[in-house]
C-alpha cells in the first residue's frame, strides 16, 4: 500500500497519462468531425422531407424531374450536340424505362438536328402522358399519390445511403496506412456518394410515378389502385 515516490516513476507515468489523454481527445474530435460531415447532409434530406410533407401540389417539381431525367438521358446516350452522334434507338429504349413512347417516335426524332429540340419532343411527350395518367386518376388523387411515391423513393435510399457512409467510415481508416488522411477522405467520398444519392432517387421516382396503374372506382369519386409489383422493393 506504500505510494510510489520515486520522482522518475512519477514523471513517466505523468507522461504516459498525458500521451493516453491526448489519444482519447483526437478520436473523440474526429468522432465529433465525422458526426458533423453525416449532420450536414442529414439536415439537407429532413429539409426535402419537410416540404414535400408540407407542400398540397408537387405536381411542378414532378414534372421538373421528369424533364431533368429525361435530359439526362438524352445527353448520356447524344453525346454529340448535332444528330450525326445521336443512336436514336438507344435513346428510344432509354426512354422507354420511363414511359411509352408512341409507334412512330424513332422517326419523328430523326426530324431533329439539335440535341435541344430532341429533348423538347421528348420531354412534351413524358408531359403529355403523365397528363393522361393525372386525368384517369384525377388531380386529388394524382397529388397524394405523386407524395407518398417521393417520400417512400427518398425514405429507401437515404437508408442506404446511411449504410454506405458506414462502411466508408470503416474503410477509410485504413488509408492513414498510405498516408492520406482519413477525415478528407471520408468528406470527398460522402460528398460524391450524396450527390449520387439526389440522382438515383430522381431515377427511381420518375420510373415508378408512371408504372402506377390507376382505376376509377365509380363516377362520384376516383380512387387510386397500386398495383403489380414492387417498384420500391
């Protein structure tokens, strides 16, 4: 039970103590500095969860994703801003993902000389049916359903996205081996996976909102009917 007084033993355990609290200190800041990069972008999603909950009438911004997936198609597969780059079947198959396209479209879009025009044609076309889908199941109807589809499609991906920003945790610990720091990493690579995230949930909802089949049940009153399979499965 006698304390130890040599002043050597003492410094060393001192320095020990110092070097232990200072360890503990750097991982609770890059545990803080981590927190911080998954705050940030979970503040930008609650952000788009609380206007779609809040807002009556998505129906613009559904239309604005549409348009904007479409041109994203377009220019993937016309690379080119002039028709001699443009492989108009590839581009008819692309679109045929979201929504049917009428018999003579290849044609109709061999019309065309600018990409820009091709994307207008398209993008009347994707607004043309969404239009009929919006008249069979009326307009009420049309606005819940364009609702629960956004915050189901942003729900399942942000979820994913939750576990890949894990497992990047996890994984860029062991770059400090080759000399890169493990914090500017995990913030370049989460900020490419989140800005990935915004595009694939763009491409998930635009293809589902159309797949939805819609039946009146009688002439008072139209009900919406989801049927099929699982777009969110």
């Amino acid at each position: 039970d006698q304390p130890i007084e040599n002043g050597m033993i003492s410094r060393a355990i001192e320095n020990a103590q110092a070097k232990i609290e200072g360890f503990n200190f750097d991982a609770r800041k890059h545990i803080l500095e981590y927190d911080d990069v998954m705050n940030k972008q979970r503040e930008t999603i609650y952000r788009k969860r609380r206007e779609a909950l809040e807002t009556t009438n998505m129906r613009e911004q559904v239309l604005d994703m549409i348009a904007d997936e479409i041109s994203r198609l377009v220019k993937f597969h016309a690379p080119g801003d002039f028709c001699d780059d443009w492989n108009l079947e590839e581009i008819r198959e692309a679109n045929s993902t979201i929504f049917s396209l009428p018999a003579d479209a290849v044609q109709n879009m061999a019309d065309f000389k600018t990409r820009d025009e091709l994307i207008d044609y398209l993008v009347g076309l994707a607004k043309g049916a969404y239009e009929e889908k919006e008249k069979q199941a009326g307009e009420e109807i049309m606005r819940q359903i364009e609702k629960i589809f956004y915050l189901r499609t942003l729900d399942m991906f942000w979820m994913d996205h939750l576990d890949e920003m894990e497992h990047l945790r996890d994984s860029v610990r062991l770059r400090a081996y080759g000399q890169k720091d493990p914090l500017v990493e995990y913030k370049n690579e989460g900020h490419q996976l989140f800005s990935r995230l915004f595009g694939a949930i763009q491409t998930s909802f635009v293809g589902a909102i159309y797949k939805v089949n819609l039946e009146p049940r009688n002439n008072a009153e139209q009900h919406a009917e989801i049927r099929g399979q699982n777009f969110f499965g």
